[in-house]
C-alpha cells in the first residue's frame, strides 16, 4: 500500500503521511532478507556468551583503527538489501564475510553530513550548524585518544571532503580543543593549492558540496598551509600529487590516494576516512548516486587491501565501514525517496556497520540495534581510553 | 505576536484572496498552536496562486479546523477533540527567536526556521509524529474526492538510447504487465493523441499535463505544458542570480535559500500569462533541487509537484538525456551555459527508469488509485510496463501492438 498525500496538508512540515509502522515492517523484512542472502554469515546473538575474549588476544604490534564512513548516506535498497547488493559487490563478496556486521545502526541526531560525521566522532549528538565551519562542541575520539594516550599528532588523522569538515578533528571542548585532535587533511585543498592556476584536467576533482552551491570555508595558511602538508606530512612532491591526481575520477578517490600516502610515511594509529561522493544524490539522479555507492564501496575494498599489504598495518588493523545515515524511503511522501535525508524516518535513520580485521570475530551478523554514538566508546575500549562524554556505550559482541 | 492577537487587519499584505480566507477563517486560526499555524499560513497565503484541487483541500482543511475549534474561546483551555488533533503540537517547545519571527508575513521562513529549531532541539521525531496523526486525522474527517474519471500516467524514458543492456522497469514490473513487442513507430504522437482526447472528454482546468525534459513536441492547446526547455531563460537567469548572492558577503546557505523562494516569475525574465502556472514552474527552478542543472531532475520534481498540488487526470512525462556530470560549480555557472552541452544519455534512462516508479507512487496517493492507470515506455523500442485494474501483476506478454492498442487494452 502506498501512502496517500495528505492534501494541503502534506506541504507542510511533516505532515507528510508515511505510515512508519510499514517502513519499519520494510526495513525488518530487507534484514532479514539480507541475512538469509548473505550465505555462510552466522547470526550473531548465539555466539555471543562464547569467550569473545579470545579474539583480542594476540595483537603483537600496537593496534590500528581505521574508520570509513561510507559517505553521503546510502540506503539499505541500494546497499545491503537485496536488490541493492549488486552495487556493492566487494563488501558483499570480500568484506562482509570477514566481518561482524550490525544490521541497524540507529541514528537519532541531526541529519546533516557534518553533524551527523561529528556525532559519529564525539558520540555525543552534536547540533553545530551543518553549513557553518564550527568544530564539535564534545571530544572527539581523536582528542580522548592522544590525552590518554599521550600520542602526537602524527597519530590520529582525518582525511574529509571539504565542506565544513576542516573544524573535525577537534572539539570546542574546554578541557580539550586546540592542538589536541587530529591532524585533518582535505585532499581537494591539497590538490587546489597544488594547482599553480586552474586547470580543466582536475575540475572533476574539485567537486564539493552537493547540498548548497557555497564553496569551502577559508582555511588557516591558505594554499601555503596546504602545500606544507603535502611537502612535510605526506612527503610528497606536489608534481608526483598532480600527476597522480590526473590518473582519478573522483573527490574519493582523491581521498583514497591520500590515505595510501598516510599510511605509507605516517601510520597513523588513527585514520579515519570520509566519503562524500555519494551526496550527488542530492541532484536527483538516480545513476549518478548508485555510481558514487558502487565507487564507494570498490573504495572501501582498496582500503582493506591496502591495510592487509602495509607492514605497519597488517594483521593489527581493525577496519570500521559504516554509513553517516541512510535517505529518505520512496513510500515516505514527505521527502523525494533517494534524494535527500530530510523527513528523519526510520530508513534514514537506520543504517548499518561492519567491523573487521584485528580482534574481531568474522562471518558474523548481528541483527540488533546498536546506536550511531556507540562507535567511539567502542574504539576506546579496543584502544584503552575512556569516552566519558560520550552518549553511546561499546558495543560488547567487539570486545 | 500570538495566534490570539490576530485581527483581520493582520492580514493586509495578504493576496486578497488569501486575505479573505484567512479572515473568514480567523477564529480558527486563533486557536491553533505556534508550532503549526504558520505551516498553514504558509498555504493560505498563497491561496490566489494555488491549483484548483490544492484551493480545494485547503477550503476543506480550515473547515474542518473551524468546527474543531467552534466550541473554543480564545484563551480558555480548548476541547477535548482540539487537543485530540493538535496536542502534539502543543508539545513542541519553540525558542524565542521563533516566537519573535514575522510568522504572519512570512511564512515560509518561519517553517524554515522551525525545521532548524526541531533538530537542533530533537523535536525532530515529536513533531514528525503530531504531524503523521494531524495528515490521518485530517484524511479521515475530510475524505479526498474521487477524480471525474480514473486517472492515466504515462512516462517516456529513455530519449537517444540505442540500446541497453540493464535491467528496465525493475520496480514497476511487479505491479502490472510486462510487454515485448512494443510498436514503436509513432509512439510520442500516439500518447499525446490520447492525452488530448482525455482533455476533451474530461476538461477542468490544469486537468491534463504534459511534461517534457526537453523541447515539447506538438500538443493540444488544452493540455498543460511545463518543460525544461521552456524555461532555459529562467534557468540562466536564475544561475546568474545563484552566482551572485553566492559572492556576496554574509550570505549563506540558509540566506540563499530564502532568497531564492522569494523570486517572483518577473524576478526571472517571466512575462506571465498564466500566473498559477508560472509560478509554480518558477517554484520547481527556485525550490527544487538539481532541477536547474539536470533534465531528468527538472522532470521528475515536476511531475512530483504537478500530482501533488494540481491532481491531474492525465499526466504524460517524457524524461531527455540531462547534461554529464561537471563540478557542482561549473554546474550552476551561467557561464557554462554558453558551452556546449555533453549529454549522458544511458545515465538519463536510468534516472528516467527511477523516475517513472517515483511517478507511479505519486500519482498512487492520490483519491482513486484503485482505478488508475500508468504507463512506462522505453521511447523508440519495443518494451512497456502497463498497470491497469483490468490487468493482471507480475506478468508479461508477447502481444502486439503500438502505443494506441496497448491504452485501450489498459482501458
């Protein structure tokens, strides 16, 4: 049944008449589905009392943690339900298999790409202007994890698209803040600074923000800030960085390049990855948003591959892969189905996470709801820090 | 100033048919929550522009808050059939910022606002809910009126598509007849011939659309008409304003987004003959998302909008290869305007294919869909979904026929 218009109603607000009952319905049907579909997963809620302490034993080298977010929200059907699985053919065949994968990931906070990545990070429902350069008003994960830890900041990175994510790092909390975060590197900058003066062969790689035609806030140090990072962090010339970037199609795999630059003369303990080019969904094409899930996930592949053939990563690497939200349903008459994450109902809301590599079991499904603010304290417990600010709390079948 | 203030001189800025509405209907008004008023003052102050069916609705809407709040007197505690439809709107907690808005004069912006406000503040959920409960209520005590006769959608995909190799009408499929052996010859001509036909059998205003992703072929003058290349003007015009606000200091997104629903149709180089019609094509440019800059976007929010407000009987969609993707700059450049256009074809049919289902389940909500048809097309080839009450689901069939055989047997 297909949810009516509400008249004049529906323009307002949201009056905007899904039945949330059935969507739920929906969603717990693709999960299932999804569970069935997934062959040689085991679902996860009976292995639980089984001695998951042995999974984290034997770590020789210092543990690794990489966090993708699978960006620009994707929903279950074009993802992990079975008529979207054809668009991630590597998680479907190479990493959910190895993985403990969660199949509801609740969101509850705001839905904007940067809010909502900054909950992720703080796990705390931030509700900093999603448009506005503003840091996080908790601590990041990054922030707990250098205090505690005492690490340096060559130790915790964020590499984002550009819009707004630059203020990520590091929160505007007073007992953390400035300088304790992590290093935050926006590869369209590098590439932009990098470019003596406009070129045609890169403007595909200097997309941005889907949402609003604003372009990137200024930085601190402008293109000379940029051009350190590249010359100091990353050890790399900025012809080698252009001649490479002329090879990519994309902002993501843009980031991509920087991530394998990252851990190839960093080794960041700390790496987290922010995909964006799925949002060009907001522009209403449906080809255009499948091709930015099935690039995506191609990406999270390269990722895991990388980590698996990088001394300083293999074998002490535990990868997250998640959505930041899903998108509006089709049925809900309030939104415009795939194009936007507007009506905040239960498939935006949902989506899903999987874990893999160091200390975690694999080929596991498990089918209850874990919470979007539940990733850093989890974190903190594979890593040893502690996340008092947080709202979630470690989700118990990784540790 | 409070829902309880209003006077009927509170409305003079309005539109005079709209300001006639609101005061026939002030006691209600009165009595309605802050969180919800200016959501419907929104719609009343457009009243003069409004489509037939949409005036329709909103007539039924405020009577039907008139009788809830006949008892009431304002500023005593309001009845329990009152509190029944909006006390979940009452739960709302509003910020003074909001309170202190021009609610009344610009309503839109204040809804705006709102939305910020219920997600900064979580309401988000709360008030998702109040609303839902409101919609069903609202369903309920003022049921939709059947359409003058079963309704008919027809979209076109796939314009400059030699051959494709994918998975067509995935979604739809389920619900109606498969068939193979499509006549193409002659087939846009045919669907227009019958759209025409429908508009003289049932004529009522804005009744019968036509929709075209490009430049519209021939039609009948009693057909509504929109079309992406209609409005190239507009949209140039439109990007150029776009690139301008965006280079001013202290703007915004928010500021942009509010500016841009202020254009008027003369705003964008529109001399207007039909100012309903005009403005609701200037809305899709200036409300829509990506429909300045991709076909198939501009295409699919208009039949979305074109169902919702104007319930047509008749709605003919031809989806047109949108433009490749550029940076999102280059995108809403009017410079790049002057360039050539590069065309993405195969992308556009598959943004026709999700378009044409998203125009099924609109046309779906609407009063009568147990009696409505829809049809999709692969233009120039021989493949069609058909969904009728008269046919079976999940099917498929090697029958036949061109376009005008294949609407009878859907008849």
């Amino acid at each position: 049944m297909i949810t009516k218009y509400s008249q004049s109603a529906l323009n307002r607000a949201a009056a905007l008449g899904s039945n949330p009952r059935e969507v739920v319905q929906r969603l717990a049907w693709n999960r299932r589905e999804f569970l069935r579909d997934a062959a040689g997963l085991v679902l996860g809620g009976a292995l639980l009392s089984s001695g998951v302490a042995s999974l984290a034993a034997a770590t020789p080298k210092k543990r690794k943690i990489v966090v993708i977010t699978f960006g620009g929200g994707a929903r279950d059907q074009e993802t992990i339900a079975p008529e979207g699985q054809e668009y991630i053919p590597h998680l479907m065949s190479e990493l959910i298999p190895q993985s403990s994968f969660f199949t509801q990931v609740v969101n509850r906070g705001i839905l904007g790409h940067y809010v909502a990545t900054a909950s992720l990070a703080t796990g705390f429902y931030e509700t900093v202007n999603n448009f506005a350069s503003l840091p996080p008003e908790h601590p990041t994960a990054f922030e707990y994890f250098r205090k505690q830890l005492n690490r340096p900041s060559s130790d915790a990175w964020v590499v984002a698209p550009s819009n707004g994510f630059n203020r990520i790092g590091e929160s505007s909390h007073p007992a953390y803040g400035q300088g304790t975060g992590a290093t935050v590197v926006l590869p369209k900058h590098l590439l932009a600074a990098a470019l003596a003066s406009g070129s045609s062969d890169y403007e595909h790689l200097l997309r941005d923000n889907y949402e609003t035609p604003f372009q990137v806030p200024e930085l601190k140090g402008g293109g000379e800030f940029q051009l350190a990072q590249l010359d100091q962090l990353l050890k790399l010339s900025v012809d080698d960085f252009k001649a490479h970037a002329r090879t990519l199609s994309s902002p993501d795999e843009l980031s991509v390049y920087i991530v394998r630059q990252l851990m190839q003369k960093v080794a960041p303990s700390l790496l987290w990855i922010t995909m964006h080019d799925i949002d060009i969904a907001h522009a209403g094409t449906y080809s255009l948003y499948v091709d930015g899930i099935k690039r995506t996930d191609r990406l999270c592949a390269e990722v895991w591959k990388m980590i698996q053939s990088e001394p300083e990563y293999a074998g002490n690497t535990t990868m997250f892969v998640l959505p930041d939200f899903g998108r509006d349903a089709d049925e809900d008459a309030g939104g415009n189905g795939f194009q936007h994450h507007r009506t905040g109902g239960p498939l935006s809301r949902t989506t899903w996470m999987l874990a893999m590599g160091a200390g975690v079991r694999e080929g596991v499904v498990y089918d209850r709801p874990v919470d979007a603010t539940d990733l850093v304290p989890t974190l903190g417990a594979m890593m040893n820090f502690s996340t008092p600010h947080s709202q979630g709390k470690p989700i118990a079948e990784l540790l | 100033m409070k829902p309880i203030d209003l006077k009927p001189e509170s409305f003079q800025a309005y539109p005079p048919e709209a300001r006639k509405l609101a005061t026939d209907y002030l006691a209600a008004l009165q009595t309605l929550p802050l969180s919800f008023l200016p959501s419907l003052l929104r719609e009343v102050i457009d009243y003069d522009y409004k489509f037939p069916a949409e005036r329709k609705a909103l007539e039924g809407e405020l009577a039907n808050m008139r009788s809830l709040s006949a008892v009431n007197t304002p500023g005593l505690p309001q009845n329990a059939g009152h509190r029944e439809w909006l006390g979940g709107f009452e739960q709302i907690t509003l910020s003074p910022h909001l309170e202190n808005l021009d609610w009344l004069n610009q309503p839109a912006l204040y809804v705006e606002q709102l939305s910020s406000h219920l997600w900064t503040t979580h309401q988000q959920d709360a008030f998702r809910a109040a609303a839902m409960d409101y919609a069903t209520r609202l369903r309920a005590a003022v049921p939709p009126e059947a359409p003058a006769t079963p309704r008919l959608g027809i979209a076109v995909i796939g314009q400059g598509v030699d051959a494709y190799e994918g998975h067509l009408f995935r979604k739809l499929r389920p619900h109606g007849v498969y068939f193979n052996r499509i006549q193409p010859e002659n087939g846009l001509p045919q669907l227009l011939a019958a759209v025409a036909a429908r508009a003289k059998a049932h004529p009522a205003p804005y009744a019968h659309w036509y929709i075209d992703g490009g430049q519209p072929a021939e039609h009948d003058s009693a057909i509504t008409c929109v079309s992406y290349g209609g409005l190239e003007a507009a949209r140039n015009a439109l990007l150029g304003k776009i690139g301008a606000d965006t280079k001013q200091p202290g703007m915004g997104p928010e500021a942009l987004r509010t500016h841009m629903a202020q254009l008027l149709p003369a705003d964008l180089g529109r001399k207007s003959t039909d100012e309903t019609l005009d403005r609701f094509q200037i809305r899709l440019l200036t409300e829509g998302s990506g429909t300045q800059i991709f076909s198939t976007s501009f295409t699919q929010w208009a039949a979305r909008e074109a169902l919702r407000r104007a319930q047509p009987l008749t709605m003919l969609v031809r989806f047109a290869p949108r433009q490749r993707q550029k940076p999102m700059s280059e995108l809403l450049s009017a410079a790049s305007a002057q360039t050539p256009v590069e065309l993405d074809p195969l992308g556009s049919l598959v943004d026709g294919d999700m378009g044409a289902y998203y125009n099924w389940l609109n046309q779906q909500r609407l009063p009568g869909a147990d009696r409505s048809s829809f049809l999709v097309w692969f233009e120039g080839h021989n493949t069609a979904v058909a969904i009728a009450p008269s046919l079976s689901t999940g099917t498929g069939s090697t029958t036949a026929g061109d376009l005008s055989q294949l609407l009878k047997w859907m008849a």
